[in-house]
C-alpha cells in the first residue's frame, strides 16, 4: 500500500473522527491485520478506547473483522473505503442535484452515521427540515417517498449482515445469494401507502441557510458523529434492517457523466443524448461498472429515446455511424440484426478521458513540445529518437532534450531490441513509447500527495486563525441577539466595531484562501476518480 494512501487517509480519519481513530486506522493500514491485543500494543492506546474506534470504523464500512487460525478476531482497514471521504461532498451535491434537499439530507445522514435504519434517518430528515423551514412542516411520509427512491434507483442499499458461521459453504453462498437478491428490498413494516402520502412542503422552499450562501459546486461535508452515542432503536418497526450509501452506484453516475460531457464538447447535444438513452437502457441488463454494455439494436435505441429530442430513424443511424466510426471508439457497432447492434465500450472511453487529462499535465509541467512528443509517442506507440525529432518537427537536440525529459519523469518508457545476443549499443534498437498504467498509477499517487498538502495546509490556516474566527463568530452571534431583540442601529454598528479593520481584512483573507482550498480539493478528486475509474482493481472500479 503507498505511503501517500496511509497519510492521506490517516489526515481524513483525524478531521473527520479524531486522533484516537486516526491512530488505530493508520496503524492497520500500514501494517496489516491484527488482533485486538496486538493493536493497543501497536498504537500504545487503551482497550476501551481501541474499541470504541473499531465500532467508529466498522460502523462506517471502512473495516471488516474475521476470526483466524487460533480462533481471535482480527481487524483490517479498508483504505480505499476511507479515502472516499473526500468524495463525500460529491456524493451529496448529486443526491442533491436528483431528488432535491430531501435526497440531499438523506445522504448526508447516513454518511455521517455510516448505517442507520430507515425510520430513524427518516425521522431525522424530518425534523431537520422543518427545523429549517419558517413556521411550516415537513411530512416524514415525503421524506421515506424520496428514501424509497434513492433505494430503487440503487443509490441506498441494506448493509450486508456477515454469514452464519456454520462452516458449510453451500449454506454460506446460498445466504449470500438470498443477501444480494434482499439488498434493495424496502421492509414491509417501513413500505409506503402512497394513499398516505400528503401534498407536503417542498424541501425546496425557502430554508435558512446557516452557513450562507454557497456555490453551486461545493457542497457541505457531512457532520462526523460516533455511533455510541446514537439513540435506541428496540421499538423501530424495521428493527435490524439498517442502510448505507451505495458508492458504486454514486460512481457508475459519476463515470457515465463524465462520457456524456465528452461526447457533448465533441460533437452535440443530440450524439450525447443517443448515448444517455444507451446508458439508460444498458441500466437493466449490463452489472455496474462493467467495461461494455450488452448489445442494443438501434430500433431499441430509437423507442427510447426522448420525444422532445425530434430525431427520425435516418437521423438515428446517421449519428450511430457517426459515433462508431469515431476515433475514440466509446460506441462499437457489434451485428448488423435489428437495424444494427451496437455496445457502449466504457473502458475505452475513460481510457480516452484518461489520455487528455494526462495530456493537459504533461502541457502545463513541461509545455507544448513535450506535449506534442507526449501525443505522437500516444498515437506512434514506439518511435525511435530520430523519429520523433522528424516527426514532431522539432530540432535534434531540442527534441533529445525534451524527449529524456520526460524519460527521467516517467512519464515515457524505453525499450531495447538488440540485433546481436552481446547487446551492443551501436548493434541495439531504443524505442521510446508510453505505459499509460504506469503513468495513470504515478501521477494518481501525485494527486494523493497533493490532496494531502491540501488538507494539511488547510487544517494549518484553521488553526493559525483559531482565535479570530472564534472571535468573530462571537461578535456574529451578539449581533444576531440584538437584532432578535430590536436594538438599535447605535447598538449594532458598536457590536461590529468589536472587530478591528485589520482583524476584518484577515477574516476576508482566510475566507478567500479556505474556499480556494477547497475548490482544489474538488476538482483534484475529479482527477483522482478519473484516474481510479482507468486502472483496474482501484477504489472507483471496487464493488462496495
């Protein structure tokens, strides 16, 4: 496991649990599976408090517990579990964007808790949003309506409960059979009567906003909050029943509106709609993530496609051609049986995103000569160096220069063929060419390491501007008092004076710089989930 994978996750764990669960999750990400007893000798912590943070972390999906040779429980941290923390904003901004503010706490509910049952996040849901809402109710039956939907769409799923420890494994695959098949399944105690159902307040309806406004793009994080402490459920109907967020779903999302915004920027609306519709009918037949879709004939293409799109057969089969016969190869055409058979090839595409995204870093690192070798090498496989000078048109020792460049950077691999068995220089061929899985695994390390920084230095600036921020949010909550209470402006305008100008234009600063953080963090884990979605077996690609 890289070192920059345990720092970061070990940074996540400290601001999102504390310093307890950051020590026991980075000691089991570095070092393996361990007991109970081997892990509060490793980190120098108590029992009880080794295990509270083992509940934090089991009750959050980030470890999984078995018993070994010698009949004792041991322990294993999932790290590509934990660095989904950075994520999270995502995961509630998109809930957000498809079912509304109530999909939206929903999520951040349960990604806060981890697992919860569906009565209990409902209830909670409920009473936040008519908290916020100015003298109106929100009906809990909305709430479990827009839960129902976030199951049924696979957003939600049931927590898996482990299986019977009965040693047969014809039992065990049948129970887990039965768990996969039960795993989007409502509790009949918690179904809905939607006869039931009011006409209730939109959550979208005005809400007091207690962190002011926030951009489009930057969503809140979810509040940390320990399981110990959570309230009794004996009496729930849907007793044992509890929910967590579905990630692979959240990232089948994620991946197929990346493909759809590329097909977008580089033919039309119209290309990019044919292929939403594909990817909406491959939904029913093809499992989550998968590198290719099922066969679709483009008669079913065209019955469901939307009415408002105004496209006829001859149209259809224009764009489908058009689509195939693209150099990126994210439509195939597959038989020639009802109008034509064609695939969604979803591992060429991310392979393609992959490309440009490592084009545009090797653009802004080395600038546009390297790029232009960078993209012949791409499209050449191997060249020699005397092919590369004549084809890239840059002068020789230019081009030698910028070519080991990027060799000493990784970013270009050399391979020698000898004409001879003693391997010779001047009887051995070297061509240059490029290992986009190498670089994809290096540069994806780099965002880790960066993400990091970005962390660390924010968690510095919070902590170097503590008192002022402290300061002001005191001076804010004096003024909101005297406002409540109808003083007037004398009052107010000696309340703000409590801050000093100097004092205001650092609060300005810290702002400015805090956002701009965390605008940084977005958009490097863009690049992070994309980099995760090409290579096989990393956390974007992992079913969960």
């Amino acid at each position: 496991m890289a070192q920059s994978q345990v720092r970061l996750g070990g940074l996540l764990l400290q601001h999102q649990y504390g310093e307890i669960v950051e020590n026991v999750g980075t000691f089991l990400a570095s070092k393996g599976s361990f007991a109970l007893r081997d892990i509060t000798d490793g980190t120098k912590l108590g029992v009880n408090e080794v295990k509270k943070a083992l509940c934090v972390l089991i009750q959050h999906n980030m470890m999984d517990f078995e018993k070994n040779r010698r009949g004792l429980i041991e322990y294993t941290v999932h790290i590509n579990k934990v660095l989904l923390i950075t994520r999270y904003p995502r995961y509630i901004y998109c809930a957000k964007t498809l079912y509304g503010d109530v999909g939206e706490f929903l999520v951040e509910e349960l990604l806060s808790h981890g697992q919860m049952l569906m009565s209990q996040v409902c209830r909670r849901v409920s009473d936040r949003i008519t908290q916020a809402l100015e003298g109106q109710s929100m009906d809990e039956f909305q709430v479990r309506k827009t839960f129902v939907e976030l199951v049924k769409t696979h957003f939600l799923q049931r927590v898996a409960s482990p299986p019977s420890d009965s040693g047969d494994n014809a039992d065990s695959e049948t129970e887990l059979q039965v768990m996969e098949k039960e795993m989007f399944l409502i509790p009949p105690a918690m179904d809905i009567d939607y006869s039931k159902v009011h006409s209730s307040v939109t959550s979208s309806s005005k809400r007091k906003r207690e962190d002011g406004e926030e951009g489009d793009k930057v969503a809140k994080r979810p509040r940390s909050t320990s399981p110990l402490s959570d309230e009794k459920n004996e009496d729930a109907p849907d007793k044992g029943v509890y929910w967590h967020v579905n990630f692979t779903r959240f990232h089948q999302f994620f991946r197929d509106q990346s493909v759809l915004s590329a097909v977008n920027s580089k033919i039309d609306r119209y290309a990019c709609e044919i292929v939403r519709t594909m990817l909406r009918i491959s939904e029913k037949t093809t499992v989550p993530l998968a590198p290719t879709t099922h066969p679709m004939s483009s008669h079913e293409i065209f019955q469901n496609l939307p009415p408002e799109l105004d496209l006829n057969r001859q149209t259809l089969g224009e764009y489908l051609t058009l689509l195939a016969e693209d150099k990126t190869e994210i439509v195939n055409k597959a038989g020639e049986s009802g109008g034509g058979m064609y695939v969604l090839n979803m591992q060429k595409a991310l392979e393609t995103l992959c490309k440009a995204s490592i084009e545009s870093v090797v653009q802004e690192r080395f600038g546009s000569k390297c790029s232009r070798i960078f993209r012949l090498l791409l499209m050449k496989r191997h060249l020699e160096q005397k092919q590369v000078e004549d084809m890239a048109m840059i002068p020789a020792k230019e081009a030698k220069e910028l070519l080991y460049k990027l060799f000493s950077e990784n970013f270009v691999t050399m391979q020698e063929i000898p004409k001879t068995p003693d391997h010779a220089p001047s009887r051995t061929f070297y061509l240059f060419g490029i290992n986009m899985h190498q670089v994809s695994r290096m540069l994806l390390d780099r965002c880790y390491k960066a993400m990091g920084n970005l962390i660390s230095r924010r968690e510095h600036e919070n902590t170097e501007n503590r008192r002022l921020v402290e300061k002001s949010q005191r001076v804010d909550a004096i003024a909101a008092s005297l406002q409540s209470s109808g003083a007037d402006t004398t009052q107010m305008s000696e309340v703000e004076e409590m801050i000093t100008p100097p004092e205001r234009q650092q609060l300005n600063k810290l702002k400015h710089d805090i956002s701009k953080l965390e605008q940084s963090e977005l958009q490097l884990d863009e690049t992070i989930f994309l980099l995760e979605s090409y290579l096989p077996g990393s956390a974007a690609m992992v079913m969960y």
